[in-house]
C-alpha cells in the first residue's frame, strides 16, 4: 500500500501558512497604483550627453574589438558603461530589493535596419554592466530579434515572439529578461506587467486553500523540442518558493497546457486547473501597461514580475517594422533558490538560468 506523504503545508497550519504570507513585506508585491507612486526608483533616464557619450563608446569598442558576438572577451564592453556605474546600480537596487522592473529610457538606439549590429552591441553592453547573458534557445541564441515574421501557419516551430499574437502574462527562464525598443509597431505591441508576489499574498488571502499545490506541487513544463538529445521533452518545477521574506515564482500557462500533450506527464488535477485560473485572474487585475518607444529598454525580475504583449499592427512599411532586442540575463548577486527550482537551477555552463545548447560544443 503507497501512503502519500503529508502535506507539509497543511502540517504547518494552513491558516497559519496563509497569515504569514499575506503579509509578507515583500517590495515587489505591489499593484499598478504603488508601482505608478514609485515611478522615480525604476524609470531612470540617460542625459543627451550620457546617452551620446554611451554611443560613442559602443561604435569605438565594436571598431577595434569586433562586434559582441565576436568580441569573447568582456572587459572591453565593460568599460564602456564604467562611467554610468551608479545608474545601473541603481536599476540593479530596483530589480533586486525593489519592484523587480527597472525602465531605462533615452538610450541611444538607431531605428535603422543597416545599424542592427551597433543595436545589438549596444544592448549586450547593457546586459554585461547587469549581469551575465545566457542562451536562451536549444540551438543557441543569446541575443534575439523579435518581430513579426509574418508567418500565416502558425506551425509548431513557429515561436510568440515571431508573431504579432498576444502573449498571456509568464515569466521566462533567466533570472532577468531585458527587452529593448528599436522600432515600435503602428499599433499595440505594448507590454503589460503584473507582480506574481503580490499575486502570491492575494491567494493567501482569498484562496488560502490553493496553497498547498502552488506551493507543493510539481507542474510540467514544455521545453518546446529544445532539450538535448536523451532528455525529456518536460521539466517539472514547483510554481512558487519562499525563502525568508522573499516569494520567487516561475509560471507559464502556455508552458503548462503544452506539456499536457506529451507522454508520461501528470495531468492536471482540477485543483491545480482552478489555481492556474486564479493566477490568471489576480495577474490581469493588478498589473499595468507599461509603453514601450524607440530608446527604452525594460528589465523585469523573472521570479517577481510576470510580463505579457498586446496584440500589435505593423506600419506598410517593411522597414518601419516592430523590432524588440531580447536578452536573457543572470545576476552576479541574485537570490538565493532551491537546486531543483526550475530546471534545477540550470546552466548553461555561463550562469544561472537559460536553456541547455540541444547539441552541446565537441557533438
């Protein structure tokens, strides 16, 4: 006879469990409303000259060194941004220890395809003062480009991201994800953020009974045929830990619903579906829109700050197409974690966080 083991939430005491997690001081639990009155702590702005300065830099680097995806020594990017050092120590402070979101704006991009390689360069600068880039595909990319493809089947390779489809609110895989504006669509496109700490107290609070599977449970995620050769198209992770003050999520609906359709994974119970809902409900209730035009770059704590995209139109155009810059980042001083929280803390042989190469070096 298999005896399931108890739950440990239920053995702490539930109503005891949920008190102390609803009022949990967590900074980045806020609402659209706290987030608007703290606006001075993570939208920061570069000064014409600062931003003019930081171009020059970056072109005099990628000059002499290569581009970034040449250049495999990272002192020199370094130096570009060690004069604006307290500006994204303050935009790390925000990231981790506050909200979870920091906008940086008046960034010197250029909205010309011909100046994607000084765009990239630029943004891997960025990325390198913040932390460590880690990949963010089974085939290897670092550094992506999102935009529309225009693809009309939808196929099964086809990522979001290549489409104009909205996304529901999720979190990706790196301890930060850093999206940068070169070009704007003619409509939409905007993204929606929503706190998953704060998502956390309110279920506390309304639905303490859903507790026991966000906190306990195991939930299939899909690795969207990326997974080196041998290993299974699924990873399992629990949604939700809480280490001292600090609520870390991972959470994917899409993700989730994928892996349901893969061999050997746990269905869903209807408690773990009615939580799901839930996640979804209190995620679209508190967050915020948040523009995103040419020069701005937004960076969201993944374990605190759930991030999502309206549906968006492209100008006629083609050279005035909706482009974001995307980097997936791990921080040299991020939060502690469990081993086997999500993908059991993953490297790929960088830094915490990313996707493992699907055909690792020397195969």
């Amino acid at each position: 006879m298999t005896v399931s083991p108890p739950s440990t939430t239920v053995s702490a005491g539930l109503d005891r469990v949920a008190a102390h997690l609803a009022n949990l001081d967590d900074p980045a639990a806020w609402d659209a409303s706290i987030l608007q009155a703290q606006r001075a702590a993570w939208e920061l702005t570069l000064t014409d000259e600062q931003a003019a300065q930081l171009r020059k830099n970056v072109v005099g680097i990628a000059d002499t060194a290569g581009n970034w995806d040449e250049s495999v020594d990272p002192a020199p990017w370094l130096a570009a941004t060690e004069s604006l050092g307290g500006f994204f120590a303050r935009a790390e402070r925000s990231l981790e220890g506050g909200p979870g979101i920091a906008r940086l704006r008046n960034l010197p991009v250029s909205t010309f395809d011909e100046d994607l390689a000084y765009n990239e360069n630029l943004l891997w600068t960025i990325g390198l003062r913040i932390g460590i880039p880690v990949n963010q595909m089974g085939g290897g990319k670092m550094l992506a480009r999102l935009m529309d493809l225009g693809d009309p089947y939808r196929g099964p390779e086809t990522k979001p991201e290549d489409t104009n489809d909205p996304l529901k609110h999720h979190t990706d895989g790196s301890d930060l994800l850093a999206l940068m504006c070169v070009r704007q669509a003619a409509e939409g496109g905007n993204s929606f953020i929503s706190s998953s700490a704060r998502i956390v107290r309110e279920i506390a609070r309304q639905y303490p009974e859903l507790l026991i599977p966000l906190l306990e449970d195991y939930f299939a995620f899909e690795r969207n045929e990326e997974q080196p050769d041998g290993e299974d198209p699924f990873y399992l992770t629990r949604l939700c830990v809480v280490l001292g003050s600090q609520i870390s999520t991972r959470y994917s609906r899409e993700m989730i619903e994928g892996a349901q359709k893969l061999p050997r994974v746990p269905k869903l119970t209807q408690r773990q579906r009615q939580l799901m809902e839930v996640f979804d409900k209190l995620a679209e209730e508190g967050g915020t829109e948040v523009d995103m035009t040419s020069g701005d770059l937004m960076i969201v704590n993944n374990y605190s700050v759930l991030h999502a995209r309206s549906t968006f139109r492209d100008p006629d155009d083609p050279g005035q197409r909706r482009l974001l810059l995307r980097l997936w980042i791990a921080m040299r001083h991020g939060r502690p974690l469990p081993f086997d929280y999500d993908r059991g803390v993953n490297t790929d042989g960088r830094a915490r966080g990313g996707v493992p190469l699907k055909y690792p070096a020397g195969r």
